[in-house]
C-alpha cells in the first residue's frame, strides 16, 4: 500500500546520518555557521526518513473493525509531520542560526575540513537523490513539476524535494564558506546559512501543500477514472455511466464508486449479476483498486 520503495528511504537515512555526523564534526573544527545549519539540516532529514519508515509500516495493517477502508492513510499524516519539521527545524533553526551569525560573526577557520565534508556530503546525497529519483520517474508520465503535484507517493516525493534541498544548500554552504574565505568577510557565511533556510522553506511549505491534499482525500489519475468509466460502460445492459469516484486512501490503494444506469426492462437478479461482473472485472484490469462499488442510477433520478 505504501508505494516507493524502503531501500530508497533507508539509504536516504543511512546517507543523511553519516554526513550529520560528518558536519557536526566539520562545524566544530571550523566554527562556520553555514556548516552546522547544514549539519542540523541534516539531522532533520534523518529523523524524518525514521518518521516515513514508520508511517510506512502503519499504513500497511490491515483493515478492521474500527478503520474498515485501511489504515494507507497514516503514511499521509506522518508525511504531512515531516513537512511540518521541515519548516520548523530544518528553515527555522537554518534562518535563525544565519542571522544569528550575522549579526556577531566568527571568522571560519580549518576551510579544507569543511570543503572536504561539503564534498562527501554532496557525494553521499546525491547517491541517495539518484535512488529517490528513480522510484519518482518510474510513475512519472508528464513533467517533473506535473508529477510532484499528481503524484499520490508522499514518500518519494519528501525523499527526492528532502535531498534537492540538501544539494542546493551544500552548493550555497560552499560559495558561502569561498566568500568568507576570499574577502576576510564571515558575513557570508552567516547569509548562506539564511539563504539555505529559505530554500528549505519554500520545499516545506511545497511538501506541506500536497501532503495536505493527499490526507484530505485526491481522486485517482483521470486516465485510470476514463477507464473504469469506460469498461464499467461496455458490460450489456448498462445504458449510461454517470460517473465514477475515486479516492485515494494509500499511493497504490484506491476505492472506486461506479455510478450507473441500467436497462429498465432487466431483472433484478439480472442487475445484481451484472453489478457483480463490473466490480470483478474493474478489479481485475486494474489492482490499485482496493474496492469497487456499483451503485445502480436511473437517468432520470436527480
């Protein structure tokens, strides 16, 4: 139910553990502002990659008396606090530690440390960007922007925005460690720190946007609406679909409310019959979907 991939989400919490460590160290020893916004950035990822391997694991128990539909939507939730934490630790702290740095800098010192670190830490996240990227252009059919706002795979997509972010702010840590190194000005330093967090909070409040429209409830892709529509329309005796309502309740669980005319000369065994026909066969041609109803509707009903 989960959709993308555990691997994916454990080499991004493998990755994202070992380069905090990494900058935490690299900080220290340099005492860049820049570098320990990055280290907490980093520290944030971890504990949401930790977050999603939890959600994951909810989202897949079955259903039962109390959640009768599943619970695949715990996977939004725990996607929609990884967005919250995004903003709150990863932009927050990085704005605050940025003004904070400039507002009374301290001169950086042990820059081949920190470009070293920097250098790890690019190689080690885009390792874990090229895994998310591949579970996101598995299911990609338009545009990179088209997917992130019709993709149902929170998981993936917090991964792969997660470590955008990292990359960029890694490139922006670099240029403002260089900077401060090249005119004697630690200003810099502390204004990468901001302009990192600003990034971080644009993704977050991306990340929040569509995590919120997944645990309100999105319909399923319009092609896959189309088709049931139209193989639910080709059984005999059906005169007319009217439409067809999907939801989300899970990247790979969809419930799926069929609603249909009949011919009024039929039976009503003959309509139970048929209804039995589409939900099997609608199931059949398309397994995302976890239920199927067909509830029957005479044209002239409003």
């Amino acid at each position: 139910m989960a959709g993308g991939s555990t691997k994916t989400i454990l080499i991004a919490l493998g990755a994202n553990v070992g380069i905090a460590a990494a900058k935490f160290v690299a900080a220290a020893f340099t005492g860049s502002s820049a570098m320990l916004t990055e280290g907490v950035h980093s520290l944030v990822d971890s504990t949401n990659q930790l977050l999603l391997l939890y959600g994951r694991a909810r989202s897949k128990k079955p259903a039962d008396a109390a959640h009768p539909f599943g619970y695949g939507r715990e996977l939004y939730f725990w996607s929609f606090i990884v967005a919250i934490l995004v903003f709150a630790l990863g932009a927050g702290v990085s704005v605050y530690e940025g003004v904070l740095h400039m507002l009374e800098p301290e001169p950086a010192t042990s820059p081949l440390i920190a470009f070293t670190v920097l250098g790890i830490a690019f190689a080690l996240e885009g390792w874990s960007t090229i895994a998310a990227l591949k579970d996101f252009n598995a299911a990609r059919r338009g545009t990179i922007w088209q997917e992130i706002r019709g993709t149902k795979d929170a998981a993936t997509l917090v991964i792969l925005l997660e470590n955008s972010g990292a990359l960029v702010g890694l490139v922006v840590a670099a240029l403002g460690l260089a900077l401060s190194l090249l005119t004697g000005n630690p200003l810099w330093d502390g204004l990468a720190s901001v302009v990192i967090g600003l990034v971080l909070g644009v993704l977050a409040v991306v990340l929040l946007y569509e995590a919120k429209g997944l645990l309100i409830g999105e319909s399923a892709d319009p092609a896959l609406v189309t088709a049931i529509q139209e193989c639910a329309a080709a059984h005999t005796g059906i005169v007319r679909v009217h439409e067809v309502l999907t939801l989300h309740s899970a990247p790979t669980m969809v419930t799926a409310i069929i609603s249909a005319d009949f011919e009024d000369s039929m039976s009503a065994r003959d309509v139970e019959r048929i209804v039995l026909a589409i939900e099997r066969d609608v199931a059949t041609r398309y397994p995302i979907l976890s239920r199927v109803y067909v509830r029957p509707r005479d044209s002239s009903a409003k």
